[in-house]
C-alpha cells in the first residue's frame, strides 16, 4: 500500500531528527543540523535494501517515490526559515560547516567517478562516440 511509503518515509524522518539533533548537540549548536538531508538519505538507502530483497511492493514504491519527488521543495521551504546573516555572525561554524559539505560533496563525486565503469572503447577517450546502427 501507499501508506507504508509513507509510514517509511515518518520513521526516516524520526531517525533524521534525532541523529541531527545529536549532531548540533556535539558540536555545540542548539539546532537541528542536517535532520531532512539524513531522513532523506535513509529513505534512499531503505529503498534500494528493500528493493534488492523483493520487500517493496510496488504499491509501497510509489509512496516513496511521491516523497523523494518532494525532497527539494522540502529542503527549499526549509532552508527559506535559516537567516543565513545570523549564523554566520554567531560564529565560525557556519562557514567551517559549509566549507566542509562542499569538500565532502567533491570527494563523495571524485570517488563515485572513479568506482564507474572504465569505457574501453578509443572512441570514448577521443570524445566522440560511433552511433550504432
């Protein structure tokens, strides 16, 4: 049913709250740091795991797929709440913090390119491609 998308998309979200209020709470910031992108994540990972077992019904599948269709408008309506101007005048948090996602998004990327597949075709390498026929 669509419902137990949803129902997993609420038990992410529970496990992204905790977890990033446990992670504003070791660092010292009374906030919620990276709440939804967790939930989000753990929606993902819970989807690819239940779908290489057979456990999601395709029913159940359309229900997270709605949710991960909404992920950016959430994270838009979420971040137009954050005054930017303020966290950076209480600290060097902010900044260190968005330095850090930027360089752990760039290797996250560099690793993902080169745990591809290698093309070993000349054509590949030249930067063009035959068409097949």
């Amino acid at each position: 049913m669509i419902i137990y998308g949803t129902a997993l998309l609420a038990v992410c979200h529970l496990v992204g709250v905790f977890v990033g209020n446990l992670l504003g709470s070791l660092i010292g910031v009374k906030a919620n740091v990276g709440g939804v992108g967790i939930a989000m994540m753990l929606l993902i990972f819970a989807r690819v795991y239940l779908r290489a077992r057979g456990l999601m019904p395709s029913a159940t599948e359309a229900g997270v797929g709605f949710w991960a269709a909404m992920y950016i408008p959430v994270v838009v309506a979420m971040a137009a709440q954050q005054n930017v101007v303020a966290a950076l005048k209480g600290g060097p948090v902010a900044l260190i913090s968005a330095v850090g996602a930027v360089l752990l998004c760039a290797c996250a990327i560099a690793l993902i390119n080169r745990a591809g597949p290698k093309p070993e075709d000349a054509a590949w390498r030249n930067g063009t491609v035959a068409e097949e026929s």
